[in-house]
C-alpha cells in the first residue's frame, strides 16, 4: 500500500495525537465508586465542557456541578451546567463562573465526592481576583505575560498569587469532602500544580517567586498589586496543609501520550518516528533553528534518523511579540523553520496546537511543504519579512496552507511534525 501524501500523513498523525487525548476516552477508566454522599463535578478548561459530558455519560448516581471552559468550546450536557468564558484574557463570564463555583463547594461533608476536572486554559477561565485587585487588572497583567515570552509555568505562578480560586484554594473551599482531580495536562513536565494554576492542587510556590518574574520581565503592575505581592497576604496553601488530606490528583492525558500515538500512526504508514520530547520550550523561532539543524542532519547523514522518517515533539514555545502580524506561536515556529530549512527538498511540517486554536486565532497551526518559500515568492511573500512581524498566520493564510480544525475540546499543548521524505 504506497504511504499517503506529506500533507495527509502530517494531518494524520496530528489527528492521532488529538484522538489519544479525547475526554471520552481518557476519563471514564479513572471515575471512583460512589461516595455515600453527594457527587459534585466542577471544573475549567477547554477540555472541561468534554470531561463533564464524560463524567455524565458513565456516572450512575445522583451528579451536579459547573464547569467552565472557553467560547466556542462547550457541549451540551444534563446534569452538569456548562459555562462559556474568555481565554487567554479573562472576562466577566469567567469572573462570575468562579465565583459561583466556591459557592456550590459550601456546605459539604466528608461523605461527599468532589470531581475536579482541570485541563489547560482554566487559569484564565477562573477568574476570580484576590481581594485588593480588579478585573481590569489582571487583564492587563495577562496581556503583558502571554506578550512577554514567560513560560506557562511563571505565567501561571503570579497568576496564583492574585487570585482567589487558583493555587489550591479550590481545595481549600471543597474541605472536608473527598476531592479527586482529573487533569488533562497541557504544561511541560505535567506537574498537575502547574496545570490551570493548579486550582485543587498545593502550591509550593511563593508572592516573591511571583514579584521575581514580573521583575524578569520587567512587567510594571500598579502598585496596589505589588505591595499585596510583597506584603504575603496572597500566599497559597502550601503542600502538607490540612485541607489537601482528602485530596487526590491523577493526571490522565498528556503530550508524551499523544506523542507516542502520533509515532504508533508513523510505523503504519512505513516511516521512522523519532520523538524528540514532550516537554521543548523556548522562543518558537530559537526552537526552529534547533529543529532545522536535527531535520537537516537526517536528510543528509541519515543521524539521528534515516529517511524517510518524522521528528515529533511537544511542549510549549514562547513568542515575545515585536511586530504587529497576526500569528500565533505554531505559525511562527513553521515560518522559522521555513527560513531555517532555506526549501530543503523532501522536508514537510505541520505544527498546531491540540486545542484546535493557535494562541487566540482561528486555526490550530500550519502546514509547511517543501515548496512553500518557492510559492511565497510567487506571491510576492517575504519569508523573513513575514516572520519579523511575527506574521506567521498571514504568511500560511496566503499559501493556503492553515489547519483549520475548530475546538477540539481537548489540550496537550503543541504538537509538531517534521517529515524527511529523500
């Protein structure tokens, strides 16, 4: 049977590393037996409105709950109310959905089972700013973050130490019921602390972990916001504290499973997978450079990998923002790649991310062919003018070569596939 096209297979092994983190099938096998009490689902995230359908279709006792995931990401579900929010810059809806949340946790006891489902985006969904610091606020302090080129890990430590929900507090509120979290991780290394802010999980870091970041990158805040960082009244509940004794985290979906499906998909179709790792961070463009190098090793040498074969990867870039294209961390990876590779023959991408949704645009990622810079010129495309405007949506968008998936209503961040086919 001859192997698929570069762009079948790439879109193949993309939708393989989906499928391997779909709610419907990663969260039914971790559901606990009925407690003797009440059974409460709350939950955040772009795959929480999935999970919540999930935990409906295979609980079967008495439920209720609130979850709250991004627009456009819902599902309709029966017994566990679904609100929609806004992601990446927080909003009122999200303000709200929080607040409601700590309200259902009162009044439980130890008889009854709290479901926690968490997956990556529930930092900005739960909304729900510390006392001393408003909405407006945070929304510009997380404009000013995900601008900055900070990891999702310092994004999310000061994102804790403002809030009211995230960095354990949710668990805190849930005491003395027995809390089980179900996280879908989307952060390298999966540390489920790390996961939304980890909203049910203890937090062992601090407010001057947090000013040190701001400081980092020079992140200016008014000054209400740094003298509550500085004075401590913000700090979390730290691991050991009494309201984490009922409380169990199992992380059920990550990248390094979606890797491993993706690669399953590579051997079937008769090409050498090579993963990379689960966890690469960095400036896309910085990690595209080390891609390229690795892409152009195989089709030279056959190191590490002989032809035809495919290096996958996952994690989470970083784009600090200098121009004013539209673009989105995948596109802007591809768009490096692209003027790294310089049109090597026989070498194809896509990257995208899990979600469906490439940063805050209408597409997952991309994908790059071999001939795409030779296309661009045709267009009158500049490569390198493009990507200094960090333009990589436009630069696709015009070659026609987007991936447009819609919600996937899952996230195990970024996926990436470079194909050598020579």
């Amino acid at each position: 049977m001859p192997r698929p096209s570069p762009r079948l297979l790439l879109t193949d092994l993309f939708q393989s590393a989906v499928r391997a983190a779909d709610p419907a099938a990663c969260v039914p096998r971790h559901l606990p037996p009925l407690p003797k009490g009440r059974t409460l689902a709350i939950g955040a995230g772009k795959a929480a409105a999935a999970m919540a359908r999930a935990v409906e279709d295979h609980w079967p006792g008495e439920l209720s709950g609130l979850v709250v995931t991004r627009y456009g990401h819902g599902v309709p579900c029966r017994r566990i109310e679904v609100v929609e929010a806004a992601h990446p810059v927080p909003d009122e809806a999200g303000q709200r959905a929080a607040a409601r949340m700590l309200a259902v946790l009162g009044g439980l006891t130890s008889d009854d089972l709290v479901l926690a489902l968490i997956s990556g985006g529930g930092s900005a969904l739960l909304a729900l700013p510390f006392d001393g610091v408003t909405l407006a606020e945070k929304q510009q302090l997380n404009r000013a973050l995900l601008n900055s080129g900070a990891s999702i890990a310092e994004m999310n430590c000061v994102r804790k130490h403002l809030s009211a929900i995230k960095g354990g507090r949710l668990a805190a509120a849930a005491w003395p019921a027995r809390l089980l979290t179900l996280a879908i991780s989307d952060v390298p290394g999966d540390d489920p602390a790390v996961v939304a802010s980890g909203p049910t999980v203890a937090d062992p870091t601090t407010c001057a972990d947090a000013l040190a970041i701001l400081q980092r990158y020079r992140i200016a805040v008014p000054p209400p916001v740094e003298d509550l960082l500085r004075s401590g009244l913000s700090e979390t509940p730290k691991p050991g504290d009494a309201c984490f004794a009922h409380c169990e985290t199992r992380v059920i979906a990550t990248a390094q499973g979606s890797l491993a499906a993706a690669a399953e998909a590579a051997r079937a179709a008769g090409v050498t997978p090579l993963i990379l790792g689960d966890a690469i961070e960095g400036e896309a463009r910085e990690v595209a450079k080390v891609m390229a190098g690795i892409a152009k090793s195989c089709a030279q040498y056959g190191v590490p990998a002989r032809p035809p074969c495919v290096l996958i990867s996952g994690g989470e870039t970083t784009v600090t923002v200098r121009g004013q294209g539209r673009g989105g961390r995948n596109a802007e990876f591809l768009l490096a790649l692209a003027v790294a590779l310089d049109g090597l023959a026989g070498v194809h991408a896509l990257a995208g991310d899990t979600d469906g949704i490439d940063g805050t645009e209408d597409n997952a990622g991309a994908i790059l062919t071999a001939d795409a810079l030779l296309r661009a010129r045709a267009l009158g495309l500049d490569a390198r003018a493009r990507l200094a405007d960090n333009d990589g949506y436009g630069f696709f968008a015009a070659l026609g070569d987007l991936v447009v998936t819609g919600p996937t209503r899952t996230n195990v961040n970024d996926f990436r596939a470079i194909l050598i086919d020579k």
